[in-house]
C-alpha cells in the first residue's frame, strides 16, 4: 500500500478548508470570532476522515487570540454540522482547532530583516559621506601644501 498524501487527500484538505473558512467569515455569529483577522494557515485531515486538525492565525493580542480559540471550540458542533452539510463526505471529521502563530512570527522576522538592512544602508551611506569628506580633505591638505611649495 502507498504512503504518503496523495491527490485525493489534497483534494480533500483543499475542499474542507475552503468550506470551513466560508463557515468562519460568513456562518458564525460568535463576537470572539472576528473573522477578518481570523485565518486558516493549515488544515490536515485523517485519511479515515475522522479528525481534523485545523491551524488558525488570529492578528491580534494574546487575549484576542485566547478568546478566538474558545469561540470555536463552542461552535464546534454547529462547524461540524455545516460542514456535513456542505460536503458530501463519508465521516464527517471531528475538529481540533490549534492556535498558529507563525504569520505573526514571520512579520516579525521581516521587521528584524528590514531593520538589519536599514541600519547596514544608514552605515554604508555614512561610510561613503565619510569618504567624501576624508577626499576633501585630503584635497585641501594637498592644496595648501602646494601652495607653500611655491
């Protein structure tokens, strides 16, 4: 028998996802689940269909991502039941809903990055404004001595 995740099982994360994000944004009514800053970074279902784990990323403060995670733990049901609902599946799976923080991780990788780059071009261009100074100086100094040597 063959390992590994193959078409059908892609199709089937792809599909749940897609019917799961449309339950969140338009299907909750929840007021802890804010879902323009709610989002489904990862999802991996059970080849048997029966569980479901399913990655979420919340912008926001820690009470705001805390608050999310419960919200969806209590609709769970009514998740599940959508789901159901909209997908034609043999077992409907059970959700697990896990808090995803690599987004935010990311940004903050990237504002590192920009900051080590912006402080490396602020120090480039200091070092050439030096350099221009130090050649008119040195220009001076020549000038001058120059100027005694006649």
């Amino acid at each position: 028998m063959r390992k590994g995740n193959n078409y059908r099982g892609g199709r089937t994360n792809s599909d749940v996802q897609r019917v799961l994000s449309h339950i969140i944004m338009y299907d909750l009514k929840d007021p802890r689940i804010d879902p323009v800053r709610t989002t489904i970074t990862k999802l991996e279902v059970t080849k048997d269909l029966k569980y479901c784990k399913v990655y979420i990323s919340v912008l926001g403060d820690s009470d705001r991502k805390n608050d999310c995670i419960k919200g969806l733990e209590s609709a769970k049901g009514f998740i599940r039941r959508e789901l159901a609902a909209k997908l034609n599946l043999r077992n409907t799976p059970e959700l697990t809903f896990t808090l995803d923080n690599s987004i935010e991780y990311g940004v903050e990788m990237a504002k590192k990055i920009d900051d080590i780059l912006g402080s490396s071009e602020d120090s480039e261009e200091a070092e050439a404004e030096s350099d221009v100074e130090d050649d008119e100086a040195d220009d001076e100094k020549e000038e001058m001595s120059d100027s005694e040597e006649e």
